[in-house]
C-alpha cells in the first residue's frame, strides 16, 4: 500500500518549517520520510514519482517518501536550501542559477531529456517555422528572460518589443490570431484545443537547439554526501516509477488527481500520450543510458551556451552544479 501523500504547504509553512530542520540538525533525518516538492502542481510531468509511490516501489527500497506540490508562490530552491526539503525538481537553468548564488545544489538524475517548452501560434496565419515568429507579439512570463528567450534572440532575431506578458491566460493568444504564445507540449496545446477550438501550431524549443534537461531531480550537496545510499535509492526507485508510468499511467494518475482535483482525466492522458509522442523522457542521452541519463557534454554544452548568452558567468565550475555518480548505469 503506497504511503500516504501530503497536501501542498504554504509557502511560509515551508519556510518555518525549514528553519526548525536546521535548529534540529541533519541528525532527525532518520526518523521522518523523504520529501520531495515538485516544480508545479500535480500533473503528468510529475507521473513516475507518483507512481513510485502508487505502487511501492519506493517502499521496496526501503525509503518512506512524501511528495508535496509546489505552485506559483513556492520557491522549490529556497526550501531546499532552507532544510524544508530534501528534493525538489528543477532543471538545468536552475542548477546554474543556484551555482552561481553560491547554494550547494546538486542535481542527481534528468528525467526530460527534452525541456517542454514550446511556443503556440495559430495555424493557416503563414507561421509555419520558428523563424515565422519574428516582430510578432509572443506572451511570455517573466522567467523566460533567464531561460529561452535570450536563446531565441540570439539564435533566432527575436526582439524584446515582441513580448507580451503572459499570466497563464489563453485569451489574449486567442484574440490575436497573428500572436503567439509560451506554453508546455504536455499542457497548453490541449488547453488551447478545449477553449478555443483549433490544434495550434506548436513548436518545442528543445527541436530547435534550447538544450537545457528539465524535471531534474535536485537536492543539496551536504545530503547527498551525507546520505548517499538514501540518495542512490531515490533515484533509482523514481526511474522505475517513470518506466511504469509511461506503461501504465493509471496508478500515478489517481494519486495526482488526490494531490490536485483539478485535473482532469482527459489533460493526463493527454499529457502522457505526449510525453511519449515528444521522447521527453527517452531521447537524448536517454536512449542509450536509461532514463534519468545526464553526460557531462551535454552539461558543459548548455553551461557554454549560457555563458555565450550573457545569462550565466564565464568562470563557473559547472561540474559542481551535478553528478553523475548516483545514476544506475552512469555510477560505475
């Protein structure tokens, strides 16, 4: 029987929470479950840690786990570096980020090969490559401005009179049918055929050169060298949840849907079909190395193009933000 899920916290729940962990002191860590707090709320992108859960396989390596959402008003790295969580999930922009704040994190394992970002645009307007898009109005939040946007102007000609803000509306990209709008492949294109009734034009960034890994598995560096083995079973017990997950969603699905009601049955099967369709958790690195997969290439690919991008420092030990040793057929 799968251990029971937390609902989410507020946000100052978790920081109180965090600072009477550091007052306690890392030796309570045995008597308490492992918590993991997701990068959103509860949805197919989190698929195979629930249904790690759903299922018992965390339980049969012997790891108690709790899964927690984050949201909106949740900083997953500061409660990490706060001593509120023991994994949170990220992605390589983060890692950096963090590196260069001076926070110990340490990735362990990347579940997306493939980021899945994308931008959406109508169809039968004559937007029919990335390239299209340009001097057209794009909705977009502001944490594109550290993540894909400097790529698109780089690579692309983007302009920063293109963008518009985005609040997770689909109304204004679907009043402007020349317009064009930030989303995931797992989420908004679904989103967009329900509200406004056409499949749009959608284009996955990851197709087109943005190299970062997403749904990262994140914790610090201190626990994972003082807790290595609680480590190496973590992440090796949540590859098998992903390799089930995209079998047979079923398990996840209803602890997913317990976790956040507001999804519905109909966008998780969605999701799942295009975490399949896209490769985001097989392709890459993954194809010949197994889920989870990361090289140190690919990291120090990314860390280069960032740095050519002006968003992160030239002089950063990149090697420090990861490590490939808790990874199944990387470790040996």
């Amino acid at each position: 029987m799968a251990n029971a899920v937390a609902k989410p916290w507020p946000r100052r729940q978790f920081l109180a929470a965090g600072a009477a962990l550091l007052a306690v002191g890392a030796g309570s860590r045995q008597s308490r479950p492992l918590r993991l707090v997701t990068n959103w709320y509860a949805q197919a992108e989190h698929g195979g840690f629930y249904q790690a859960l759903a299922l018992g396989i965390y339980a049969d390596y012997g790891l108690q786990v709790e899964i927690r959402m984050g949201g909106t008003a949740v900083n997953v790295l500061q409660l990490l570096a706060g001593g509120a969580a023991d994994f949170v999930l990220g992605g390589s922009p983060d890692a950096l980020a963090a590196l260069q704040s001076g926070i110990p994190v340490l990735t362990v394992a990347a579940f997306f090969q493939k980021d899945p970002q994308c931008l959406l645009a109508h169809p039968g307007v004559g937007i029919e490559r990335l390239e299209d898009l340009r001097g057209k109005p794009i909705w977009v939040s502001p944490g594109a401005n550290l993540t894909y946007w400097p790529f698109l102007r780089a690579k692309f000609g983007f302009t920063d009179d293109q963008k518009r803000p985005y609040n997770f509306s689909l109304t204004p990209f679907l009043l402007d049918k020349y317009s064009a709008q930030q989303g995931y492949v797992t989420s908004e294109p679904f989103r967009v055929r329900q509200e406004g009734g056409f499949d749009p034009v959608v284009f996955l960034l990851a197709d087109y050169g943005y190299s970062p890994y997403a749904t990262t598995m994140e914790t610090t560096r201190p626990f994972a060298e003082q807790y290595p083995d609680q480590v190496r079973k973590f992440v090796a017990a949540s590859i098998e949840g992903w390799q089930s997950y995209l079998e047979d969603p079923r398990p996840g699905n209803r602890l997913i849907r317990e976790d956040n009601p507001n999804m519905s049955e109909a966008l998780l099967a969605y999701a799942h079909q295009a975490l399949k369709d896209y490769g985001l958790l097989t392709a890459g690195d993954a194809a010949t190395l197994g889920i989870g997969a990361m090289t140190h290439q690919r990291w120090q690919t990314y860390f280069q193009e960032m740095v050519a991008l002006g968003v992160v420092e030239a002089g950063l030990d990149v090697q420090q933000a990861y490590t490939l040793d808790f990874l199944p057929s990387q470790s040996a």
